[in-house]
C-alpha cells in the first residue's frame, strides 16, 4: 500500500512538476500545441504548418532524462526528447500519452495518436519524421537553435512557431557569425582579389549553412576536421557560440536565483524539527546541484573562449581550438542540457515566487519546489 502512494506521489509530482514548466516556459518545452493555436489565430493556412499530420501540431515535446538504464544505454545522448499527446483539447497535462522519440514504437505510436501514414512511400510522414528528428537532436528547444536548423534543412513553417522575433535572431547571427570571420580570415589569408571582403563574407555564409565542404576545404583542413564530420562540427560549434551568447546574457538572473537560494530559503511557517531537518537537506542539496550546473556551463564556455583567443587573438598555437572542435558536439550536448536545466529550475522558481520584493515561502510550496527543482537540476 505505502509502495502505490509513493509511486501516486511521483506522478503527482511529475504533472505538477510539467504544467508549471508550460506554465513559466521553457527551454526543455517546445509547446507546438499552443503556437499552433496561436498560428491559427493569426491566418496561418496549412502549408505554413509545422507538420503535414495535423495532430501533430497538437502535441508538446518535452527534453527529459531517460527513466531507466535500459532505455539511457541505448541512446546516444543522455536526454531524449518526449512527445505527450494530452486527451484535452487544450492540451492540458492531467491525462495523455506519450513517449520517446527514439523508442522503436514510435511510428506506430504516431500512426495510432496522431494519424500519421503507415505508407513507407509517404512524403509527408517523411518530412515529419525529419522535424522530429532534428527536435530530438537538439540539447534544448531554444527558438533560435530550433528555426535555424529548419531554416538549414529546408523547412519554412510560419514563424509563429518560433518564439523569436526576426530582429533578435539577426542579432544572434550576426553574433555568431562575427566568430567565424576570424577562423575564414585565417584560412583563406592567401587571397588578394580585389573583391576579397565579398569573397570572405560568402565563405563566412557558407560556413554558417556548413553545408559546402568543397568551398570550406582550407577551413576543414586547417582545423583537421574530417569532412564527414564538418556540417556537424560547424553547426555545434555555432550553438557553444549561441549558448556563450545566452550565459552572458543569463548572469543577473541566475546570480539572483542564487542569492534567494542562500538566503531566502527558511519557510514562513513554522514546522516540527524532523520535518525542517528533511527540508534542510533538501535545499543543501539543490544548492549543491544548482552550483554544480553553473560551474559545469562557466568551466566549459571559459574552455571555448580560451582556445578561441588563443589561435585568433594571440595568434598562437591552434591545438587548443582545434581540440575544442573535436569535442564541440559533446560540448554542444552538455552545455545546452546544463543550461536548459538552470533556466528551467528558475522559471519554476518565478512561478512561486512571482514578482513580489517578498519572497519567502510557505513549508508546503518551499518543500515542493525544493523536491522539483533537485529532480530537474539532477537529470533525473
């Protein structure tokens, strides 16, 4: 008996822990349900819709760890990414289905829930499946990340399945692209036509869509970049860049979050002592993980920009970059998940404490966000 209410609790915990997640935003959701509502408010006509399968664009896509150690060993990274079908019509979380991208059900599941072709012919259920690929492949559903890899893959839904306004994502381009002028620049340093700043701007947009491995040949072998693997390190190269970008950019916010939990972590009522001990530990914990992600992101971007400087700056030794590129993938992953994670525990954080300057708990809403808030920023 005492085994169902605790597995009951988990679950309760699980939808509290999901709808106030839709409920703040975050980067681990890509709520496709709501913009589809939104997309359709504004005129939007089925060619502009994110998926052929209409049910589809009725669905959340959440990142989340694996549950168990069968389903972690078989994966090639350890977030995957769930697609929940809810049966209210406005997808709410208190009952639906749902399951992992990579689970070898899946095209059944989708043909079952959302009417996709069984057809092994079907273009439709092919370029679907594509979208949910690169969604799977993506450490966080950032709607910069998001609607640049569409845009690299050919896909051009209706922009209001981005959160993202066309000003901001040209600042982040631009961003981004001043980054790889240096490592064109350094490569191509040969050239002497007349049009030689037209001619390093194309190859810094080539090097953005990281697609034409012929033009980029003196970058790929500078860096000893194999060429099946360039379209992939260049790619995750410019989303360490994009994720640099955030983190400067996430500073006041996460020093805040961090200030509330060292100081502002004692409950408003009072409560028996074994029952204050628990949560004691509770919130030492969070503290700990919460300074573990943080660490984890400054050590690994400070990595980056130190072999970045390195080679473009100091025109020194290019080991370093190059190391750094042959890790970038992994680097991409890790960053993005730590990141995501952080970001996720403090829109959680702001949906109990709201805007108040008064931002003390009670023992009940302080417990439950300290046991959500460990579960997100420990993977688990």
């Amino acid at each position: 008996m005492g085994h169902t209410r605790k597995r009951v609790s988990i679950e309760r915990l699980a939808v509290e822990q999901l709808s106030r997640m839709l409920q703040a935003g975050s980067s681990r959701v890509f709520n496709c349900a709501a913009l589809h509502r939104n997309v359709l408010a504004e005129g939007g006509a089925p060619g502009q819709f994110l998926f052929k399968t209409r049910d589809l664009n009725n669905a959340i896509f959440m990142k989340e760890t694996y549950p168990d150690d069968d389903m972690r060993e078989s994966a090639t990274k350890p977030v995957g990414t769930k697609i929940f079908f809810s049966y209210s019509e406005k997808a709410q979380l208190d009952g639906g289905r749902s399951i992992f991208l990579n689970d070898r059900n899946l095209r059944v599941a989708l043909q079952f829930q959302a009417g996709m072709s069984d057809s092994p012919e079907s273009e439709e259920a092919a370029a679907d499946m594509k979208i949910l690929d690169i969604l799977d492949a993506l450490p966080s559903v950032d709607p910069f990340l998001f609607r640049e890899r569409m845009e690299a893959e050919g896909y051009d839904p209706h922009p209001g399945y981005f959160e993202i306004t066309p000003a901001e994502f040209g600042r982040v381009r631009d961003h981004v692209m001043k980054q790889f002028q240096p490592i064109v620049e350094t490569a191509f340093e040969g050239v002497t036509d007349a049009n030689r700043a037209i001619y390093l701007k194309t190859l810094v947009n080539k090097l953005w869509d990281g697609n034409d491995t012929d033009a980029l040949k003196p970058v790929i072998q500078a860096m000893r970049i194999q060429d099946s693997d360039a379209a992939d390190t260049f790619y995750s190269w410019k989303g360490v860049i994009y994720y640099e970008h955030l983190f400067a950019r996430r500073q006041e916010l996460w020093k805040d979050y961090a200030n509330w939990l060292n100081t502002e972590t004692r409950s408003l009522d009072s409560m028996p002592p074994s029952a204050q001990a628990t949560l004691n530990d509770q919130i030492a914990q969070w503290r700990k993980l919460y300074q573990k992600r943080w660490k984890a992101v400054h050590l690994m971007l400070a990595e980056y920009r130190n072999s970045y400087e390195t080679l473009f700056r100091d025109h020194k030794s290019a080991e370093p970059f190059i190391e750094f590129l042959q890790k970038a993938g992994k680097r991409f992953y890790q960053i993005g998940d730590s990141m995501s994670r952080i970001d996720h525990s403090i829109e959680l954080w702001r949906t109990y404490v709201g805007n108040s300057s008064m931002r003390f708990l009670r023992f009940e809403q302080l417990n439950s966000l300290s046991r959500v808030s460990t579960r997100i920023l420990n993977g688990s």
